[in-house]
C-alpha cells in the first residue's frame, strides 16, 4: 500500500469520527506526487583493492538513464573510497571478480571493480 492510500484511509476514518483537521490533509497533499516509481541509478567504481577503504582509480554513474559527471566541481572524483559512497546511500550489488587478481603480472581487468546502486 502507497503512503498517499495510507494516509487518506487515516483521514477518511478521522472524518468518520469528527477529528479530522487541516494538519492531517496538509500531511495527505505532500504526499502526492511521490508515488512515482523509483528509479535504479548505478555507480561502477574500480579501486585499488577490495577494502572499503581502498582508493578509487576509476568511477562512473548512471542516474536517470544517463551517464553522468563523477567528478566534482574541483575535478576530483565523488567518491574516494568504496566506503565512502555506501555512506552516501549506494548499495554494493556485485564485487571484483577475484579471478583476475590472482595473477598480479597479468591482470587483464580494470582493478577491483565494484558495482553499487541506489534508488530514487
């Protein structure tokens, strides 16, 4: 059941009982307009090795269907460690593949490549 169902059954049954007040409508409009589905965004980041902690070599996000600027207005990466953007609310959904780091002479990846995601 959506928020906005929600609170107008809340305020059907305060009208019902004669308790219904501006405040419980005004809690019913902000409501609206946030039933939109939300939508997935994703943020590839390659770093140095598989610690949270580790540096950030690479990073790329995709919010709203597109690919967007990594960088900040400074022209430093968002996010420099892995933990970093999980404390911004990202989600990791796939590790680095271990597979290619077992040969540190012939790693044919790009580092310790993490996908995450969040959704808005």
């Amino acid at each position: 059941m959506t928020d906005l169902k929600r609170q107008l059954e809340h305020i059907r049954e305060k009208f019902r009982t004669s308790r219904l007040t501006e405040p419980d409508i005004d809690a019913a409009l902000a409501l609206i307009g946030t039933d939109k589905p939300p939508r997935q965004s994703l943020l590839y980041i390659q770093a140095s090795s598989t610690h949270p902690y580790s540096g950030v070599v690479g990073i790329s996000i995709y919010e709203e269907g597109k690919h967007q600027d990594a960088l900040d207005e400074k022209g430093e990466m968002l996010y420099k460690s892995i933990r970093e953007a999980l404390d911004d609310g990202w989600r990791i959904v796939k590790f680095p593949e271990m597979a290619l780091a077992m040969d540190e002479q012939n790693n044919y990846g790009l580092g310790y490549e993490f996908i995450l995601e969040r959704w808005r």
